[in-house]
C-alpha cells in the first residue's frame, strides 16, 4: 500500500481503496463516502437524454431528481437521509421534527 497517496495497490483485489484522510481532506464533519444523486427509499437517480435545438443538434443531458434531505425515523433511530419528493408527498417516510 502506498501511504504518500493514500490509495491501496489493486493488483489482488482488482478494486483501488481511497484511503479516508483523502476523502475528509482535514476536515471535520464529513461524510467518508460519497452521496450518490439517489433516493434512499425507492432508489430513483438521475435519467439520461438529449437536449435538442432548433437546428436538430443533439448534446447530451441529465435529468436530476428532486432529492431533498430530511431527518426521517429509520428502524427506530433519526438519520438523516436524501428522499425524493414522491416518497416524501406519499408518505413512505416519517419525518422528525
């Protein structure tokens, strides 16, 4: 393992581990892991297209969706997790004050 770059060797687990002082980069309060633009409950992400002009030129595009972050009550404990706002308007998380 290389400690200066703070990355492991993957040559046996074929996968490269960021070590977690990378990551906070010195700063506290942090999450280790990187957010993903996805809805805890159901899972939907970000979609795919084409922005098309006028002229029929095509660029691809992305779609985000609505994510919004709640305290909400997980398996009796307050976390604080990204929903999208279907979930929340439908009721499939309860929300703490």
């Amino acid at each position: 393992m290389t400690e200066e770059c703070g990355i492991a060797d993957a040559s046996q687990t074929g996968v490269a581990v960021i070590s977690s002082e990378l990551l906070l980069n010195g700063r506290k309060g942090f999450e280790k892991t990187a957010m993903a633009r996805r809805c805890s409950i159901c899972g939907k992400g970000p979609s795919v297209g084409n922005n098309v002009s006028h002229a029929n030129n095509k660029t691809r595009r992305r779609w985000l969706p609505n994510l919004q972050q709640v305290r909400a009550r997980l398996n009796g404990a307050v976390q604080r997790i990204r929903v999208c706002t279907r979930c929340l308007r439908s009721g499939k998380v309860e929300k703490v004050a």
